[in-house]
C-alpha cells in the first residue's frame, strides 16, 4: 500500500518542474484569452476609429468606382490605379491590423510570459499513433473541450442573435440612408455587436484561464518517489554528502594534525582534553588554537606533541575553557590572556632551562581562569 501511495501523484510541483516545463514549452495556454484579446482589439478600435474608417471607406469606393477616360485607353494604367487602391485601402487598416497583432502576440504573455522554445517545435512521432490519437478523443479533456466548444457556441450564438434581432430595423434602414451615412452607420453596427460578442466571450475567458491554469498544474503534479529523487538530484545524495562530509572532517583533521609540531604548547585535561597553541610576536595579536581534540583525538594530540618534543602541560581548567570556547584558527578569548600568559612564560622558561641549564622552572598552578568560561565549574 505504500509503494501505491508512493506513486500517486498527490504532491504539488516543483518549481524546479515547473521551470522545466517551461523550458519545454510546455506552459498553460487559453485559446480563449487569445480570441478575446483579439476581439476586443478589433471591436474597440472599429469603435474609437469608426468615422476615420468610414470616411476612407467612402473615398476608397469613390476612387474604385470611378474610371477616368485615360483608364478606358489606357489599359496599362490600371494596374497602377489597383496598385494605388490597394496601398490606400492597406493604409486605411493597418491601425487595425496592428491593434490585432499585438493583442494576437500580447495575450499569451499575460499568463507565462515572453516564452520562446524549440522543443514545441521538435516533432513527436508518438503523437502520429492512432491508438494515441484514439484514446485522447475520448479523454477527460477531450470532453472538456467539447463541453466548452458547445457553451461558446450557445452564449456567443445567442448574443450574436440577440443583436442581430435587437438591431434589425437599423439594419433594414441602411438600405434608406446616403452611401456616405450608411457606411458610417454599419461601422457603428459592427463595432456594437463585436463589442457585445466580446462581453460573452469575456464569461468564457473567466471560466477557462482558471481551468487552464488548474490543468496545467495538475498535468505536473509528482508522485512522493519523484520528489525525493528530485531533492536527491538537487541538494544531492545523502549518503554521498555524507560521504564527503566525512572526507572533509578527515582532511580538516590532518591539517589540524600536521600543524601541532608548529604550536608551543599543548594544554591538556589531561585526558579528556587537548589544545594546542601557537603564538608569534609577529602578526599575532594574540594566542592562537592550531588544534584541538577530546577523547581519542586528545590523545593523538599529545602523542604528536611527545614525537615533536612540544612542551605538554596538564591545566584542566584552561583546557576545557578553550576547547569550550574556541575553534581551530581562532585568537583566544581576552579573558584567558592572563592565564595563557602564564603558561607561555612557562614555556619559555623551559625552553632556556634544556638549552642553558639551571633551575628547572615549575609549571604554573591555580591558573586564572573565570568560572564562567570553565564548563566544569558551569557543571
């Protein structure tokens, strides 16, 4: 039951899906929105240009009815009075044509965006089967589709017949009116009923860009196995940034290693802790922890502290505040300077008591070190 479950597709997509997809052209599309934006583009400047529109209509019918006496005995010349005509009448209408250009490339865009791929244009043998071809027919969005053709068709088949019966007797009373003043009223005739055909194709548009958009989303949901491969392929295999974690401690460690035959002194718990530290007087403000460890690591420690002859000396209090309060690389705390003070003089000492004799000095005790940053006290 499990292994079902795990391959419904119950969760929401990506946005690395998503991406995806679009990359693909496989994006949300409304017929609907595009025949709309281009009815309105076309009905509202039929509107706002109406008398423009019929004024060169009157001349272009003017100009193509009328035949001069050189067109009669001239035949060549008509075809550059039909090459005139038509620039004339093209001129007449590019506002239009424009308008509808633009809303028939603008519209997609209020849904995805400026989307330009090559995969919709790549050719899909799949879709040449017929049993395919078949079964998308009679699938779910095949009859979607259907529903939806035959509710266009009704609402805007009904608009469509209430206008044309609304306006009937200024439709008969064209055949009354002056050339001039009947172009100019069909104009406002036309432009009305595309406007009105608009209105219902605006209820169209309201029900399908939701649908389309719930669709398309539905079409990328992703089974519970899809989202954790993708979240493998993504922040990566967890056993592989395991893996690599490890190998990244491992070389830290090394590192870590290698430096503590440099350092000066390592100060110790002793067992449970190690802290090895380096100091310079050039460019070093202050002491600084070249390694630390606990446990097994804190033995390692002092091993290679023996090996490389680095003083070793056994201050619990100092060591667990600065294995507490420290990290490799890091200055100690202002508030250990005087402690760690001590232990450096120490050091030193030492160092001129094997090279020049004398007195052997004695390790520092009751080192001062603040309750607060000793975790044994905190304890």
């Amino acid at each position: 039951m499990a292994e079902d479950s795990d391959l419904e597709k119950t969760e929401q997509p990506s946005q690395r899906r998503l991406d995806q997809a679009k990359e693909k052209g496989q994006v949300a599309r409304s017929h609907e929105l595009s025949t709309f934006s281009i009815l309105l583009a076309g009905g509202g400047t039929l509107w706002f240009m109406g008398a423009s529109l019929s004024s060169h209509m009157v001349k272009l019918l003017h100009d193509g009815m009328t035949i001069s006496q050189d067109l009669v005995f001239k035949p060549e010349l008509l075809i550059h009075h039909l090459y005139d005509l038509s620039a004339d009448m093209l001129i007449t209408f590019a506002p239009v044509l424009a308008m509808l250009f633009l809303a028939a490339l603008g519209s997609p865009l209020i849904l995805n965006g400026w989307l330009f791929s090559t995969d919709a244009l790549t050719p899909q043998f799949s879709r040449m089967n017929p049993m395919a071809g078949i079964a998308r027919m009679f699938s779910t969005h095949a009859l979607v589709e259907l529903a939806k053709a035959m509710g266009k068709a009704t609402l805007v088949g009904g608009i469509a017949t209430w206008v044309i019966w609304h306006h009937r007797d200024d439709v008969l009373q064209l055949a009354t009116l002056s050339t001039t003043t009947a172009i100019s009223q069909m104009g406002y005739l036309v432009a009305g009923s595309f406007m009105a055909i608009v209105g219902a194709m605006l209820l169209i548009v309201m029900v399908d860009v939701p649908f389309q958009l719930w669709d398309h989303n539905k079409k990328l949901m992703m089974t519970k196995e899809e989202v954790r491969q993708e979240s493998k392929e993504t922040d990566g295999n967890p056993e592989v940034k395991g893996r690599i974690r490890s190998m990244q401690r491992e070389a830290a460690r090394r590192r870590m290693m290698s430096a503590i035959p440099t350092a000066d002194v390592v100060v110790t718990n002793p067992t449970h802790y190690s802290v090895a530290l380096k100091y310079s007087d050039k460019g070093m403000s202050a002491p600084t922890v070249v390694a630390k460890g606990s446990h097994l690591i804190a033995q390692r420690i002092r091993e290679i502290a023996i090996e490389n002859h680095v003083p070793i000396l056994e201050a619990p209090p100092l060591a667990r505040a600065l294995h507490k309060h420290t990290e490799i690389g890091d200055s100690i705390p202002e508030a250990l300077y005087t402690a760690v003070a001590e232990v450096l003089a120490y050091v030193y000492q030492l160092k001129r008591y094997k090279t020049e004799g004398g007195s052997r000095p004695d390790a520092p005790g009751n080192l001062p070190v603040p309750a607060e940053l000793d975790p044994g006290v905190a304890a």
